[in-house]
C-alpha cells in the first residue's frame, strides 16, 4: 500500500529515484525470473512497472499455411498479451503494472518504448541484454 505525501515533500518520490521500471520479457526464455525480479524492485521503489515483449517481424513468415503475416502477427500478438496479463495476475502483486506487446526490431522497440513512457530502470535477462548491444 502507498502512503500519500505532499508533492513538495522529499518522500514524494522513491528513494531510489525509479518511477516506472521496464522489464523485457521473453515468452521462451527466463520469464519467470525477469518477471519476478522486476516485480520485487518495483515493490521496493514504489514504482510502476512496464511488462515489454518484443515481437521481431523476422520471426513471421510472410505466409503461413495459407494465413496472411498480418492476420498472423495479430493472433501471435493477441496470445502474448494474454499469456503476460495472466502471468501478471498470478504473481499477485500490488505494483501498478502495464502490458507492452511491441513489434519490430527489438532494440528499436525498447529505446522507443523506454522514451515513450518515460522508464527509468530496464530489467532484462544476460542474454537479451547482449542481443539489445549487439549489432
């Protein structure tokens, strides 16, 4: 539970410094943990956190069994934000959180998303970590 302050009280903001927190969230790999860690440092810092997963186009064939890419990214997308809201759900947590299904390039995706909601941590596995500086 939040206790109120005064906008011109210091204790107004997180002693950390962290409004909203970004985890990059794979559906394959590691999710649990990067889910789990993201939701303790938001509860920590009394911050909201962004629950991201990233759809790379390269990942949707043009046509899959006579389904078009876009009908197909629309279904992928869909059971995405299923599968993270019920994951959101079940962690039971209080921390005020949003779902992000992005697609397209995932480094692209994260830097737009993180300055478009204004992130300031990004929580992330080593491995994604290393894809995101690569290239």
């Amino acid at each position: 539970m939040r206790t109120s302050h005064s906008l011109d009280s210091p204790a107004s903001q997180p002693a950390s410094g962290f409004k909203r927190i970004l985890a990059l969230i794979s559906l394959t790999q590691g999710l649990r943990e990067t889910l789990a860690l993201a939701l303790k440092l938001a509860k920590e810092r009394e911050a909201e956190l962004v629950v991201l997963h990233i759809i790379d186009l390269v990942d949707i064939p043009d046509e899959e069994l006579g389904m078009p890419r876009d009908r197909m990214l629309g279904l992928v997308r869909r059971d995405a934000e299923k599968e993270l809201n019920q994951l959101v759900h079940m962690a039971e947590s209080q921390i005020p959180t949003q779902i992000v299904v992005g697609v397209g390039d995932p480094r692209a995706v994260v830097e737009q998303t993180a300055k478009d909601l204004a992130t300031d941590l990004l929580v992330t596995r080593t491995h994604s970590a290393r894809q995101l500086c690569q290239g």
